[in-house]
C-alpha cells in the first residue's frame, strides 16, 4: 500500500477502471487519496462496471465516460476542464 501512496501522490490525476467494493488495493488506494485529497480521482462509468465503481461515484470522483468519445490528443485538456472547479487542487511542478 506504500508503494500505492507513492503512484497516487506523483500523479496529476487518478482513473480507476475497476474496483470492488468496498475491498482490495483499488479500493483501499482511491478511497485514500479521496479521504486526503491527493489528486482527483475518475471513475470509469459504463451500462457494466462493478459494484465499486458505483460505489466511488457516490463519493468525491468524477465518471470518466466509456467509451471516451473524443480523440485521445483531447484527453490532457477534458481532464483539466472536468477539474478545474475543484478546490485544493494539487499542483505538480515539472520536471525540466
């Protein structure tokens, strides 16, 4: 779960694709940058997804559609709209 910290802290964002609920390391580590307010946490949404899915929609995420019906080049910039709104937002510097 350290390890866990370590890849939610460095990212910009968190996207989680499939969780169960209530239980495991996808769980254990969306509900955790949630809680502490990391990054913003996408779930992915669809007709289809688990239990947990549902589950952390309830929570302070945002649906990541699926399918994503944009081209892949628009992703950085839908992502950065879909956060700009939020408070405390994380702000990463670069590295060059």
């Amino acid at each position: 779960m350290g390890r866990n910290r370590l890849i939610y802290c460095l990212a910009d964002y968190a996207i989680v694709v499939a969780s169960d609920a209530e239980t495991g390391g996808t769980w254990a580590g969306a509900t955790e940058t949630i809680k502490n307010g990391w990054v913003p946490v996408f779930v992915l949404e669809h007709k289809n997804m688990p239990d947990g899915n549902k589950l952390l929609l309830q929570k302070n995420t945002i649906g990541f559609p699926h399918p994503f019906k944009e081209s892949p080049l628009r992703l950085p910039d839908w992502l950065k709209e879909k956060t700009a709104g939020l408070p405390n937002q994380p702000s990463q510097p670069g590295l060059f």
